[in-house]
C-alpha cells in the first residue's frame, strides 16, 4: 500500500492528487488514506494536503546507505567499516554478529529502524524509520574489566559534543549516559561487552539518537519526555551529516581515553553535566539516595555528598 500511494504521488510530479482519486485508485476508503498519508509524514515524507485540491508530494526522506555514510568521512576507524540495513530488530545484534564474523576495531552497525531496540536496564527504545538513527560502534579497547564502565562516559561526551557543534543546541548529560537538550531526553546510549577471563575481548557502544520526529510523533508517555533534534531547532537535520560527525568526535574521545587515561573524559563530561553541583536523588531500585551532586571520580564512578557530609559512590541507577 505504502509504495502504490507513494507512486501515484509520484506520478502527479507538480500537480495534487484528490482523497477522492487516491482512493478509487488504490481501491481503499478516504479515511484509509488519510492514514497512510499521517504514516507516511512520520517516516519523514513532507506532503501538503490543501482543501479542495488535494495532496501534493512535496519532500522525500534522505536515505541512509554505507556509502553515503562513508562518503568523505574523515576517521581512521570508526565508521570505515559500516554494516547498514535499513530495518533490523537492534543494531547491538548486527553489530555483535560483525563481531563474529572477524569485523574490525571501529565497525558501526547503522540502521533506520529498529523493530526491537533496546535501552539501559531491559527498557524498550523507539526507533522510527527515516526520523530516528540507531547505530553500534564495535571497539577492542586493551583496558582491564574495571576500566569498562568509563566507556559510556567517553560515548556521552562524544555524543554531547557532536550534537552540540553540529547544532549549536545547549545539550548536557544526564547520569550515567542520557543526552539531554532542554530537560528532554535525546540521546540513549547503551554499552555492552564480551570478556574472557579477566581479558576485555570488544565493547559495543549502542546509541539511539531522534533527529527528525515531530512531537506528536513520540507516544504519549514519551511525550513529556523525550525530544528531538527538529522539536528543538525547528528544522530538518540530515542524519548522514549528524553520524558522521558523531563517529568524528567519538574517534577522538576514544583516542584521548585510550592514550592518556580518564582525566580529561572526567572534565569533559563535568562540563556537561546536567544537575552538576546540585541536590539530586539517585534512585537504585527501591533504594534512593539524597544528595549533591559532586561530579565523577577517577573511575567514572558517580559522587554524592548526602546532608552529613557522607560522600557515597553511586554505580548505576538513575537521576533525579
Ligand atoms: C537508554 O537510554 O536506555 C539506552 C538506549 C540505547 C538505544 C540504542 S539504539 C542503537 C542500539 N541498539 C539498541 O537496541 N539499543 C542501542
């Protein structure tokens, strides 16, 4: 139905197509197309609808494809293996199956939509065909199992900085790896590992990012929040431009990471913080912990100092 309606859209060039003839043409109700018309504006397609005259194709979304992802990329190895299909169930299982298959240091798993994404402590994550990016960054760091977690806070500051130089939007990290713009959520990233007896063997660094959805995309329990790139700024973002530059500034962080330790992660990502030095709760399933929030220590482990002046080291959970 989707490639017949977008056909006869397509035939019309410059002209409308009437409610009316799309339906007798495509042997479905009014309504009927309608809906396909909404389905097919969240998936990033510009039509206008004008009373009396009808529809009017008048944007296509950009398509992802390895080579327009690769296409002038500047790294050495992120992204220059890129594995895409345009639907899978998760990029972190795509990626996980590059592994397998001997893919190199840097290999990114790309898709448009995912039908079974996955977030941070077994939540769903909505990833929409042509408004959302999914991508898995497979690495082979040569870091002891301790030095793991500091991965997802090398990945937040990199997201953190590729959105906020390609957009100049006032984005800021949530703890432990949320990327927020305006108290709304972004960004997810999710990292996983494989180890063989104390040897770190790959990590892979999952990250949801929404581009392009309008608000009244997100559902309705999202809708407070969660926000994207085109609800904040208004306009369009091409998603190849926002990868690339997400796989430039993730190159450098991990280079910095991997060649001169955590120090400057550590800064980069106070520099971002949201709530940085301020009273927070840390929820820990049913246990909560009141605090102020006094950044990260050397291990990326986070650091509350409750009302007596205990300082107590937080390792996962989230914010409020
Ligand atoms: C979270 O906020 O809880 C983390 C969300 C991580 C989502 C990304 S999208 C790419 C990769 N594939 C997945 O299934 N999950 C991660």
């Amino acid at each position: 139905m989707k490639h017949n309606l977008l056909q006869v859209l397509a035939e019309m060039k410059d002209g409308y197509v009437s409610g009316q003839q799309l339906s007798e043409r495509l042997g479905v109700s009014r309504t009927a197309v309608w809906k396909h018309m909404e389905n097919l504006r969240k998936e990033g397609y510009v039509i206008e609808a004008v009373p009396r005259k009808g529809y009017l194709l008048k944007e296509r979304p950009e398509t992802l494809s390895e080579a327009e992802i690769k296409a002038g990329l500047s790294t050495q190895s992120i992204g220059q293996t890129t594995v895409y299909q345009p639907t899978v169930t998760s990029t972190q299982t795509l990626a996980k199956e590059a592994y397998r298959e001997g893919t190199p240091h840097g290999t990114a798993a790309v898709a448009s939509e995912q039908t079974g994404g996955r977030g941070r402590m077994e939540r769903l994550w909505e990833s929409p065909e042509q408004t959302s990016l999914s991508v898995s960054i497979v690495v082979k760091p040569d870091i002891s199992l301790r030095e793991a977690p500091q991965l997802t806070l090398v990945a937040a500051v990199a997201v953190a900085e590729a959105l906020q130089h390609t957009t100049e939007l006032p984005v800021q990290i949530k703890w432990p790896n949320d990327i927020y713009i305006n108290n709304r959520k972004i960004s997810g990233i999710l990292t996983e590992m494989q180890a063989e007896a104390d040897k770190m063997q790959m990590m892979i660094v999952g990250i949801g990012l929404n581009i392009n959805q309008k608000q009244t995309h997100f559902l309705d329990d999202l809708r407070e929040k969660a926000t994207s790139l085109y609800v904040e700024s208004g306009k369009e973002w091409s998603r190849v431009q926002i990868l690339q530059a997400l796989f430039i500034s993730f190159e450098k962080w991990y280079d910095i990471w991997i060649e001169n330790g955590f120090e400057d992660i550590r800064e980069a990502w106070e520099k971002y913080a949201a709530l940085y030095k301020r009273p927070v709760k840390a929820v820990q399933g049913n246990k909560t912990i009141v605090g102020h929030m006094m950044g990260i220590n050397r291990e990326g482990v986070l650091q509350l100092k409750d009302e007596n002046g205990n300082v107590h080291s937080i390792y996962s959970g989230d914010l409020e």
